[in-house]
C-alpha cells in the first residue's frame, strides 16, 4: 500500500487481483479511517476498486460491525449517497510504554481515542513491577471506559531496543534482565491477548503514520524525545526497518560540542540530558514539565534548546540528504509548548547553515506526541487483524505460531 498526499484527502492503491479480497477490505477501511467518513462513490475513487466490488466489501465490513452508515451527504442531484465511518467501538486493545524513566498504558479504540489511561513516573522499573502494575490496573480501565474484554483484540508494548542495557545514569545492575524477558509471558494475565512488541520510537512513528500527520504525508522522519533519543523512517506509507530492524537510532549519532569535543547526540537531546542541564542550574525535571514554569527554569530550558537545536544539525542536515523526508516531526513525554519550540529553534539552525543540503524539509511537533508510543503500541493489533499491510501481496506469509513477535 502507498499513501500519497493529495488535497484534502488520501489516496490509497487497491488491487482486483484474483485472492486480494482480505487486502482490499483493509484498504477499504483504512481509506474510511484516514478520510473520516466517504461514501461508496468516494471509495471506488480512492481505491481504484471497481464499484460492485466496493459494494460488496463495505456489505461485509457493515456486517462485521468495523464501520457504520452516518447520513447522507446532501447537496447532489438524485439520491444522496450515504456516507460510511469508522464504528469506534468495534474494538479496542491495549498499548504499554515501558522505558527507563515511566510506565504508560492506554486504552484505545478502533478511531485511534484514548479512552483511559495510568502511567506511573519511576526510573528503571522491573519487570515484575510493570506485570504487578498492568494486572491491576487493565480491569479498571475497562470499567472505567466501559468496554467488555471480548472487544479486545490484542496488546502492543513499545520498548526501546535494548533495554536493560544501554548504560544511562543510574541505571541498576537487576535492570538487565529486561534483555531475557518474554513479553507474552509478562502480561498473560489478566487476559489471555496476542502480544505485539516493537521498539518504542517504531510505535510513535506508525503510530503518527495512522493516526496523525502520516495520513497526509508520504514520507516522514519521526524523533521521539524520551529517556533516550530515537528514530523512525516513514517512505512511501510503510515504515523502514533497515537490514537489521535498527534504522533510525538517531541517539547514537555523534555531533560537536559546545567546548569543540564530540559526543553521542542522545547526551543532551533527552529527558535524561535535560534533567542533568537543570540540575547545573540548581532545577528538576518536574521544573521543566510544570505547567506554571518559574523565569529561572524558562531561562534554563531555553539554554537547553538553543543547545539541542546545534547539536541536532549533524543528524538532521543527514536525514534531509539521506531520507529527503517530506517532514521531520518531534513527539517525547515533552510538554508540547516546548517541543513546538525545540521544532522551530531546529528548523531556524537548519535554515542558516544549511546551504549545502539540496532540500531541508519542515520540522514541527507531531500530532501524537506524550503518548506516542503508548498509542502507537494499541494500533499494532488493529494493524495486524484489521488494517492493510505494505507488500502482503507478494510476501510469503509471516510465521505466526509465535504469540509474540514483532510488528511487521
């Protein structure tokens, strides 16, 4: 599948090869969940699916209770076509970030909405504390969004790769055994759900891809700001892996220092390089993150963004003559005021040095940002079950004896 933007509205490629009925359904849907609402007219454009087949396809997934008929589109000649959306309460499913600094969970439902949400602030939580926290939590949030656990169709958890052993500061030596942690055994309990895991910064930019700027953008660079720093490469509607599932690793870029050293860029663009710049100047992190932010702690994080945004020139002046991406966008658990800032001090310092780089696409804020890989993670089941996947034509099928395995 190729998504490619076009004014005001998404074109998505079907096929009428003979055995493609499952893939066209998902991208019949898909085009419902992108567009808002279209009718069988629209579909039978976007698509380029004939109309009887579109007929026929939209009669299953009415049958299936995935979309709903909402009204009829007035203004036309004859019989107003009726418009067709998404039923948000045909499913849901679970979306958990784990990293180095917090807990996040959420519920979603099939539009992508968060209908309930705990996340726990504590640096470099075990296992069996985000078991504990997940078994006593996920019933509540049902209950609280009242959604019944047969509407449930899987679990995603977004980790950032390596885990347990990347060396940040204060890291415990226990903290090592997330690298033998089977995911599907962790969170088995209270509900017996197929698992999805992927790295964190992944899940942000598929999750950006369906839900966010990426329904408008083809290609696109996603950096996600959290304890650490990563990436993720969106071309031509599907997200790059790399050889070795390892495209993107921004953090680990080295770029030039302020004292004319060098050092990995992830140092100072994350939570843990900003909460080490406030505490020169006598801060926290909660100081950053607050609502009402003090003059000291204004003053401090503007230091620390016109910072970011030079040591961000060497890996972003590579991505826009590497990738060409349509956008760089930045999501993190940032308050969006400040990532907003970083996105313009980035784009000003790309803008006046960057006279060698052929074309310097915009950055800005993603539109899923705090939350982005917890979200991303919940869509990972509904990409799997529900929504069309890049190359499912031609690829032989995946293996899936495993219950745990990771997004493709």
């Amino acid at each position: 599948m190729s998504v490619l933007p076009t004014p005001g509205r998404v074109r998505l490629s079907g096929t009428n090869l003979e055995r493609a009925a499952d893939h066209n359904q998902r991208v019949t849907l898909h085009a419902i969940r992108v567009n808002g609402s279209l009718t069988r007219v629209d579909l039978a454009a976007i698509t380029g699916l004939t109309p009887p087949a579109i007929a026929n396809i939209t009669k299953r997934l009415l049958g299936d209770g995935l979309i709903e008929e909402a009204g009829q589109r007035r203004g036309g000649r004859g019989q107003p076509p009726t418009k067709l959306v998404i039923k948000r309460d045909a499913c849901h499913a679970i979306g958990i970030n784990i990293d180095r600094d917090h807990i996040t969970l959420v519920l979603v439902d099939f539009a992508g909405q968060t209908l309930a949400r705990v996340s726990e602030e504590v640096d470099f939580a075990l296992p069996g504390h985000v078991r504990d926290l997940y078994r006593r939590s996920v019933r509540g949030m049902l209950d609280d969004a009242g959604v019944k656990r047969a509407s449930l169709v899987g679990l995603g958890v977004a980790v950032p790769d390596d885990l347990g052993l990347v060396d940040l500061p204060g890291r415990p030596a226990t903290y090592a055994e997330w690298d033998a942690i089977d995911m599907a055994e962790l969170f088995e309990e209270p509900f017996d759900l197929p698992v999805f895991v992927e790295n964190d910064a992944a899940a942000a930019a598929m999750g950006e891809m369906q839900l966010g700027l990426g329904q408008k953008l083809s290609s696109f660079f996603y950096i996600l700001i959290s304890s650490g720093l990563g990436g993720g490469i969106v071309v031509d509607g599907a997200y790059f892996r790399g050889a070795d599932g390892r495209s993107g690793e921004l953090g680990f870029l080295r770029a030039p220092t302020e004292d004319g050293g060098i050092q990995q860029v992830q140092k100072l663009v994350s939570l843990s390089g900003l909460a080490k710049h406030l505490a020169a100047d006598g801060l926290t992190l909660a100081d950053a993150l607050a609502a009402d932010r003090s003059a000291r702690a204004e003053t401090s994080i503007q230091t620390w963004i016109d910072r970011v945004a030079q040591r961000l020139y060497v890996p972003l002046e590579a991505i826009n003559c590497l990738v060409n991406p349509g956008m760089v966008l930045i999501g993190g658990r940032l308050p969006k005021d400040l990532v907003e800032r970083l996105a313009t001090a980035a784009q000003a310092r790309l803008k006046e040095r960057g006279d060698n780089i052929p074309v310097i696409a915009p950055v800005a804020r993603a539109a899923l940002s705090e939350d982005a890989p917890a979200v991303g993670a919940a869509i990972l089941p509904f990409s799997h079950f529900l929504l069309p996947k890049p190359g499912a034509l031609w690829k032989a099928p995946a293996d899936t004896t495993r219950r745990t395995a990771r997004h493709a």
